[in-house]
C-alpha cells in the first residue's frame, strides 16, 4: 500500500530532488521509492512508469523556467525586455543545472510537453513582437536566443569556462552583442 499522503505531486517532488543532487540520470523507480518510503510497484497508483516520471518532471521544470521569463520580463520592453530574458534563462539554467538538463531537447514535439513548451515560447514571442521582431525574424531570433544561452549555461554548468576573468562580465557581453545583433530590433 502507497505512505499516507503521498500524490502525484510529491512523487514529481522527489524525483526533482533525486535529480537535483545526482543529476537526471539517478532518476530512476527504485530511487524514487526509496525516498519515499514505499516498495517500487506503490508508484505505478501515481505514475504509469519512468517515462511519465521524466514526462512530468520536465513539465514542472518548464513550468519554472516560464514563470522566471515571464517574471523577468514584465515591465520591461525592447533590448532591456531581451536582455533580461536571456538572463533569466542563465540563472534558471546555472541555478538548477541537473533540472534544466532533464528537459528533452525538442519539448515542442513531445506531445507530453507541447502545451507547456508551447507556453514558454509565447513569453519570448511576446517580449520579441513588442520590439518589432515577427515573421521568420522572430523564429531566426527564438532559435539563436536559445542556441546561445542554452550553449553558454550548457559550457558553464560542465565547468568549461576556466579562464581567470569573470564570467557574469562574459555574458554581459554576449548578450549586448547578441541583442544589437538582433534585425529590426526596435527600442
């Protein structure tokens, strides 16, 4: 039988913490029971199995990272309202490393996690058509927003930026070139 008060919820609790202290290749069942104090089969009344597990833990984990977006960007607007984003996406990333890097690559083609991935794009969609970037702009800009800060978060998290200077002022300076580079960028 399942410990008292256990939910859905409290196993997608764990299985972030598992993931957190060990990474997201610890996440397993067994690692999960454990924590919880139940034999391995009581998860199946609250999970259909790992793959769900994994499936909903990246749903809460993209859930964060859009209220962080969101939160970041209201109130501002143009090259402020981009910038802040990008921000916002690093210190998701470099605050929870094994949460971020449990997320699929393409979460817009998981039908497990296309309304919430699709959530998050329409925050930076948003932030961009207020600058005056839409049409195939604003899918040129999305990409190489994401392909710049998630490479960057990606090089930090694994320990790869091992010069002396800092790295906040490195990213700074990334996200201003990134920024100016954007086309019709309107401020």
């Amino acid at each position: 039988m399942a410990r008292a008060g256990l939910t859905r919820d409290a196993v997608v609790d764990i299985g972030l913490s598992i993931v957190d202290s060990s990474g997201p290749e610890a996440l397993t069942l067994t690692a999960v029971a454990d924590r919880a104090g139940v034999a391995p089969p009581s998860l199946y009344k609250h999970v259909a199995g790992l793959p769900v597990l994994r499936s909903l833990l990246a749903v809460r984990v993209l859930d964060e990272i859009t209220a962080a977006l969101t939160a970041a960007t209201i109130g501002r607007s143009g090259a402020d309202a981009v910038a802040s984003l990008m921000h916002a996406y690093r210190d998701y990333a470099a605050g929870h490393p094994h949460r971020y890097a449990s997320v699929p690559a393409d979460p817009l083609h998981d039908p497990a996690l296309r309304e919430v991935a699709g959530q998050q794009l329409t925050v930076v969609r948003t932030v961009l058509d207020a600058c005056g970037v839409a049409d195939s702009d604003a899918v040129h800009t999305i990409r190489a927003l994401r392909a710049t800060v998630h490479g960057f978060a990606h090089i930090e998290a694994a320990g790869g930026f091992g010069l002396e200077e800092d790295v906040d002022i490195s990213f700074r300076r990334m996200v201003d070139v990134f920024v100016r580079a954007i086309p019709g960028l309107t401020t």
